[in-house]
C-alpha cells in the first residue's frame, strides 16, 4: 500500500483541484452536477452516472413508486433504503415518464449494507450499460482515510492510478490512506496517456469513492463521493 501512494503522490502530472460535490460543469450527456444531493440514508443503493453522452436519468423509489430520484453525469447522489431481499433497479430518461428505457440490473439487498449502482457506457458503439458494487467500507484508525476508484471513462478499457488498476464498469477495493490531502493521477493503462488528475482532502476515518467518468480526448471528470 506505501507503494500505491507513493506512486500517486510523486506524479509530477499538473494537478487540478477539484472539491467535494463541485464539479466543473460540461457538455454532452447530463452536464455536470444535479443529482440528488441532499438528504440519503445511512445504507441503501445509490446510483451514479458515469456516461457523457448518456442523457440524464431517473429510478423510482421502491418505497413509493411515485417518488422520482434524478441521476446525472458526475452529479451527487445519496443511499436511499431499500427493503431486504432481491431488487431491480431500472434507470430511465429523466422526464420520460418511464418510457425511455436506459438500463437495469437486478440483484439481493443485505440489511445494513452499502451499494452503488454505475451507469455507463455510450450512446452508440457500447450502449448504457450498469453494474453494481457492494461498498464494504474497512475499519480505521485515527490518522486514516480510504479511497478506492470507480472506472467509468469511455475509451479506455482500463485505468490506473499508480500501480492500481481498474477495469471499465468495475470498482477498485478500498485502499487505506492517510487523511487529509491526497493527490491523484489517473492514466489510460493501454498507453499510459494522462485522462485527469486531482487533489482532495479526505476526512479522518471516513472513506470515499472517486468516480472517473467521461470519455477520453473529449472530457474526462470526477466525483467524490462519501461512503461511510
């Protein structure tokens, strides 16, 4: 693990600065920001949308089918509970009503247990596509953050972050860290191309997730996310 930072810390790529939840808006798919930022739970699914070119979507509520939760590009969105037992999340354009189909997936929720649902891919080549993760947060100590990295960047079928790699659509493990200023470059793992980079600061005790999403040579952003 001293490697893994070591490595992120000593790039000598330029650094962009990006703050919790304040992300550069940009074109193409749902703009930067939106979502649904305020409120959540402490366990439940979350989705987030990692797609430029996919149009802003929405999921309903398995609480209250008539409650609407809104996801867009690298924007915001909290846990919301969902009751134990087998689940199908289906995202649809934003506004459609339900008729415009994007994607869906199905799987088990545990009482007490995280999951983040991705949004990904194109509008053409790929189509959307989702997954989902189980986000088993680790235990720690004072002086101690973690981290790990969603991929969601179309036109690389890996990234890495120092000697972390992540394939498309997938979730790295939780990586310990020190908290507070943690620096990071991200990288095409095919050819070593820079995508994006960052600083952040990170709390004590708490992990995040770091979304990447976009698609190369066009934008390329991220977003943090809080995870417990």
């Amino acid at each position: 693990m001293k490697r893994f930072i070591s490595q992120i810390v000593r790039s000598g790529s330029p650094i962009l600065v990006f703050s919790v939840l304040a992300l550069t808006s940009c074109g193409g798919g749902g703009g930067g920001g939106g979502g649904d930022a305020v409120g959540g739970d402490r366990f439940g699914v979350r989705v987030l949308h990692s797609g430029l070119e996919i149009s802003p979507a929405e999921y309903t509520d398995p609480n209250d089918e008539t409650v609407l939760h809104q996801v867009r590009f690298l924007g915001a969105n909290v846990y919301r509970m969902f009751p134990e037992g087998p689940h199908t999340v289906s995202l649809f354009r934003q506004n459609s009503g339900g008729s415009r189909f994007i994607s869906s997936l199905s799987f088990s929720v545990e009482p007490e247990t995280r999951y983040t649902v991705l949004l990904y891919g194109d509008q053409t080549e790929l189509g959307p596509r989702s997954s989902v993760f189980t986000d088993n947060v680790p235990e720690l100590s004072e002086g101690e953050a973690a981290v790990r990295f969603i991929h969601g960047v179309d036109g690389a079928t890996a990234i890495s972050i120092g000697d972390l790699t992540v394939s498309f659509g997938s979730a790295s493990a939780y990586e310990k860290v020190a908290s507070g200023e943690f620096s990071f470059t991200v990288t095409r793992s095919a050819d070593g191309q820079v995508i994006t980079s960052g600083t952040l600061t990170l709390e004590d005790k708490r992990s995040y997730s770091i979304l990447v999403g976009g698609e190369v040579d066009v934008y390329v952003g991220t977003q943090l996310s809080a995870d417990g």
